[in-house]
C-alpha cells in the first residue's frame, strides 16, 4: 500500500468513528447549542468530535499542522506548512441540531498546497466519500464519477448561503439566474455533500463562498471523480487555490463553461 494510500485509509477510520460520535449523540439527544459570532451555530458535539479527530491526528502525525473549524480555525490561509490537516467536524451543523440528515465529518490533507487526500463521511446516510490525489474517486470503495450532462436545462445545482442574514441579499442575482436557466437548485445544508453529490452525478454543479474546511476534501474528491473545479474571482497570490474558499465553481465538465458564464454576468 502507497504511503498515500495509506494516509487515506487512516483518514477514512478517524472519520467514521467521528461519525459514530455524533450519530450516538443524536441517539441519546445529549447536546447543547448556542451561536459563536455571526449568527453561527455551534453545538457541543461539533467541538467534541474536533478534540477526537485532532487527538487522533496527533497520536499518528504529530508534528504535521491541523487546520480545523472549532479548535484551530486561526491558522492563515497564507499557511506555508509543508503538510496540514484541514478538517470540518460537523459540516452541516444545522441539519445535526434540526435532526435532518445531511451531515458530514470532511478531513483533508494538504502537502505544499495540494489536497492530497479527501474524506467526506455522512454518518445518518450512510456513505463514505474519498479520493486520493490521482488514485481516482469513491463512495464506499466504490468508483463515482461526475455526471454527463451537457446544457444549463438539465443541470440541477447545489449552493448555500451565509449565516449572516444581511449577506444573502448580494446573492440573489446568481440565485434567480440559476432558477430561471438550470433544472432547479438543492440547499442541503452541508458543503462537503454538495461537492461530493457532484462527485457522483447526483448534482450537475455547485457555486459558493464558504471556509477552507468546508471545501478542501470534498473539492478534491470532486476532481478526482473528473468534476471541473475552480473560482469566479481572482485567487490572492500566495494563497494556494486548494485552500482559497471564496467563489467556488464545481460542475460537470460538460456545463462548467456554461455555468461559469451564467454566474459571471449575473448581477
Ligand atoms: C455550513 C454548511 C452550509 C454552507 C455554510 C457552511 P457548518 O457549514 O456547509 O452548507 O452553506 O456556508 O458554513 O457551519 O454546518 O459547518
Ligand atoms: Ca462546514
Ligand atoms: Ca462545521
């Protein structure tokens, strides 16, 4: 087994024993919740299943950085480290306080700004999403791939939205373009599903703004699985592009041009 290969596979258990965390606190209803800044939900079991994950990334790479939403989100987007871990504990915290199902542990792993391994793991739904860089995209163990859709009129689109009621305004635009040309639009509630839901050709493409955990893994196991990803605006310098979390595009290769297009002039 590669070295990366076995990364991967460490990465898979980690996050479905999260997943078993928080699936168990659903169970027994043991959580409580309240709003960090902005609006944002945090439950307690967010911040219990990073202490897990990052103590399990501790006991078996100790030295490498970890980038993670409720422990560690301070570290830059400028980060240099030779290799980081980049993990959201819940995506779709929402969903997990409302008992919906659409909920996700994403751990990624970077080297020299390159997401190199991809786990998306949905505890209520039962699938496993991971990618490896050039070693192909799964959801549990078996291949995906994105869809072959090829005009706006049969692309069904995923996004969301920002905690922050006043920000939503600015995003209508692209939201009516999408409605009035694309098969219809999905808000899930959980990022890293999204992006693997275009990774298996459930969605035809998604677009948001949102932090570097909710996208990194999942980003990555979209391109293996042959999706197009990139932004609709300029990426700083510096800042790898893996990591850069605002404007993302991620669709079918066949519509990616059309959809970029739709989403620029929308305004
Ligand atoms: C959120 C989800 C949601 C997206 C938000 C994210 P969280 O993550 O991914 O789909 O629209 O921008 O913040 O807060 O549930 O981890
Ligand atoms: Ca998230
Ligand atoms: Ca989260």
């Amino acid at each position: 087994m590669s070295a990366l290969q076995e990364r991967l596979t460490l990465a898979i258990s980690i996050a479905e024993e999260a997943g078993t965390l928080i699936r168990e606190a659903r169970v027994n209803q043991s959580f409580s919740q309240h709003l960090k800044a902005d609006e944002e939900l945090v439950t307690d079991v967010d911040v219990a299943v990073d202490s897990l994950i990052k103590e399990r990334l501790n006991e078996h790479f100790p030295e490498e950085a970890l980038l993670s939403e409720e422990l560690s989100p301070e570290h830059a987007l400028h980060t240099q480290t030779a290799a980081l871990w980049v993990v959201d504990p819940i995506d779709g915290t929402v969903n997990f306080a409302q008992g919906l199902r659409h909920v996700a542990v994403s751990i990624g792993w970077m080297e020299n700004g390159v997401t190199k391994v991809g786990v998306v793991h949905a505890p209520f739904l039962q699938e496993t999403f991971s990618a490896a860089k050039e070693l192909g995209a799964y959801c549990n163990q078996q291949p995906i791939s994105a869809a072959h859709v090829s005009s706006l009129a049969e692309t069904l689109v995923g996004t969301g939205f920002p905690y922050q009621r006043e920000a939503r305004q600015a995003l209508m635009p692209r939201l009516s373009a999408v409605l009035a040309n694309c098969r219809d639009v999905r808000r899930n509630g959980a990022a890293a599903l999204d992006l693997c839901d275009v990774a298996c050709g459930r969605l035809g493409a998604y677009y948001e703004t949102v932090s570097p955990w909710d996208f990194v893994a999942g980003w990555l196991i979209a391109r293996e699985a042959g999706a197009r990803v990139g932004h609709l605006g300029e990426i700083p310098e510096g800042v790898p592009a893996d990591l850069y979390p605002n404007e993302l595009l991620v669709a079918a290769p066949g519509i990616y041009g059309a959809m970029e297009q739709l989403l620029l002039d929308a305004r």
